[in-house]
C-alpha cells in the first residue's frame, strides 16, 4: 500500500484488470495513532490488514484451485517535521507482510488477467518502502 508521496505501484492482488492504482476487489482495515510530538514535529503510525472481497484462481498440478483472500497485513510509520512556516521535512516507511494469497503453492506464477505474478514456491518475502521528501508551500 504505502502512502508517500513518491511512486507507489502497489502489491500486486487479485484484480479485475491487473491495475495497481484501481483499488477494486479490497478490503481495507486500518488502525492509525497520530501522536503531535512538539509543536514541530509528529509521528503517525499505521496497521492495515488487506484482504481481497472476492478469491483469486490459481492452477496447481494442472488444477484450479481457489487462492485465499488473505493478502497480508502492512505496518506504516511517518515522521514529519516544519522545518520553517512554509517547509515540511517528511520520513515515510512501510512494510508488508504477505499473507496466505502470496504463500500458497501454484504452477501459475506468471500471472494472468485476473492474478498477479507471484513466486508459488509456498514462500514469499516481504516488502518495503522508505521514502523522504521536502514539501514546499507558498
């Protein structure tokens, strides 16, 4: 998911037109705390919990086979700070884990139009994201 500023593809799920910026066929749970350090600076903390409305299709040994729709939990942290009236110094990172849709054994790990490209080892590594940026406003 992540939510910086910069180019954010998304994780690759279950979709109806293998579009990342398309959130369609998601459930998003999130649990946030914001937390106004000093007058200057804040941190916000986030944890969501993906999960896709409608399971994938997969193929193993020849067979389909409906995939989870556990697509895995992300925690989120930010840290901003106004650095001057009109200057904001911002600190992003995310990590994701995958869940049961990324970790579950398939021979179509190419992907299709209707799944994403996946290992289908039974294994998946998490994701990550850090990102920095300086907000000008006038």
């Amino acid at each position: 998911m992540g939510a910086g500023n910069g180019l954010n593809y998304g994780i690759g799920r279950p979709t109806t037109f293998s579009d990342p910026y398309l959130f369609e066929n998601l459930i998003l749970v999130c649990l946030g705390l914001d937390f106004q350090l000093t007058e200057k600076f804040s941190m916000t903390f986030d944890w969501w919990y993906l999960r896709a409305a409608q399971r994938g299709v997969g193929t193993l040994a020849g067979e389909n086979i409906l995939l989870s729709p556990d697509l895995g939990n992300e925690l989120d942290l930010y840290f901003n700070y106004d650095l001057t009236k009109n200057i904001a110094l911002s600190l992003f990172g995310g990590y994701f884990f995958p869940g049961r849709f990324y970790k579950e054994e398939r021979d179509d790990g190419d992907g299709s139009l209707f799944s994403p490209f996946v290992r289908g080892d039974g294994e998946a590594d998490g994701a990550f994201q850090i990102e920095a940026s300086v907000t000008f406003s006038y």
